[in-house]
C-alpha cells in the first residue's frame, strides 16, 4: 500500500546547527511530495513541495529533493533557529484512488538557543 | 481572509453525548476534510468533500457523519461520542481534489476530549 516514514523524533539542535529529517515513502504511480510544518497550537501548514522527479522545493531556508530512486524526500536546512521548533510532516498525494493525502507520523524538532 | 476556521477550539464532553464541529473556508475551495490527529499516528482522515454536494469515507470514518453544507462549510458530527474519539481535529480544504499536487489549508483545530 501506500505510506511515508519519517525518522522518529524528538530531534533537539542548537541554533545555526544543519537540520536533516528523513522521508521514505511507498506509493503507486507518480505521487506528488509534500512537507508541512505544524507549529504549536495552530494547524498545518505547507512548507514545501515538489511534483516529479529530481524537483527541488525550496522555502524559508528548507530544502528537500524528490529522489525517485531511493523514493526519498528528506528535509534540509543549513542553519535551523529557535523559530523552526515545530512537528514536520512528510506527506504524499498519488493520482489515482480518490487522490488522497497520506501523512507520515511527524517528527517533533526543538532548537535551542 | 481568514482562510480555513474551526469552532469550537476546545471540547469535553462525556460518554454518549453528541456533538458538530464546524469549519468553514473563504478561499473559495472545491474539496474540503476532516482529519484526525493522534500522538505517534500523523493525521488520519475521516470524511472528505470532493465537491459540493458529495461526501466520502475516509481511513477512520466509524463513529462519524459529515454534512457539506454549502460551498464553504463542512460540519463533522459525532452521534454518541467515546473515549477513543479524544484527539485533536483538523479540518482541511484544497481548490480541488482532482488536482494532486495542490497543497491542502488547514484550520486550527479543535481539542475533543470525551471522558
């Protein structure tokens, strides 16, 4: 079936450190790859996203390469700060069975000062 | 624009009692969901609305009834609320759900716990 795995959390960084969250993901046909950010109290929102192969999205200072051969999509920053303490999700839209969404579990980051 | 709004923000109810959770949206969206989120489960979906006029079961629709009232408002129903419904609620709209690599807007979430 389907999925997205995403590396297990809590990751804790000091500012200015290099953020790297892995993103695996499972799907038929050609999906299309997401990152949301979820701050605390609010809802998600989208951060990133790439729709075919080798894509780069970009946003903020976060990166992330739609990698059809290792069916990856890791997120990327060179220099993370406080204000990115957040839980980001990986997610995956596909073409066909009612286009849905599907999330991974999130990953919790906090960054201190 | 106030984008995608959930009311209430926070909820206790007890065993057996009922309750709506509304949404709606001023972005003029085509689709509209209700998801679910759980500690260590990512966000699970419920119902969806392609388009006015259509709902859709989604992963975990068991305990739940949607009602797409118009364009902008889908309202999430729990009929006899238990325990294993405590979670936190989102609801999402995209432009349109045939278009796959649309980002999905969400609301703020309401807090339901059920005691």
């Amino acid at each position: 079936g389907n999925s997205v795995t995403q590396m297990e959390g809590p990751v804790t960084l000091s500012e200015e450190a290099f953020l790297t969250i892995n993103c695996t993901y499972t799907a038929t046909g050609y999906p299309s790859l997401f990152w949301y950010v979820q701050y605390p109290g609010e809802g998600l929102q989208l951060l990133l996203k790439a729709t075919k192969a080798d894509d780069k999205g970009s946003n903020k200072g976060f990166e992330a390469t739609y990698r059809k051969e290792t069916t990856s999509f890791h997120l990327e920053k060179g220099s993370v700060q406080v204000s990115d303490s957040a839980v980001y999700f990986c997610a995956l839209r596909i073409p066909t069975g009612g286009f849905k969404t599907i999330f991974g579990a999130g990953t919790r980051l906090f960054v201190k000062a | 624009n106030a984008g995608v709004t959930q009311t209430p923000k926070f909820q206790v109810l007890k065993t057996g009692q009922s309750m709506t959770l509304q949404c709606a949206q001023d972005m003029n969206h085509n689709s509209m969901y209700w998801y679910r989120q759980d500690p260590g489960m990512g966000l699970r979906l419920i119902y969806y609305s392609a388009s006015e006029g259509t709902t859709d079961k989604g992963e975990v629709p068991n305990g739940y009834n949607v009602s797409r009232l118009n364009k902008r408002e889908f309202s999430l129903r729990l009929e006899s609320a238990a325990p294993s419904q405590t979670s936190v609620y989102f609801c999402a709209s995209s432009e349109r759900e045939a278009i796959y690599y649309n980002e999905q807007f969400f609301g703020p979430g309401t807090r339901l716990t059920v005691l």
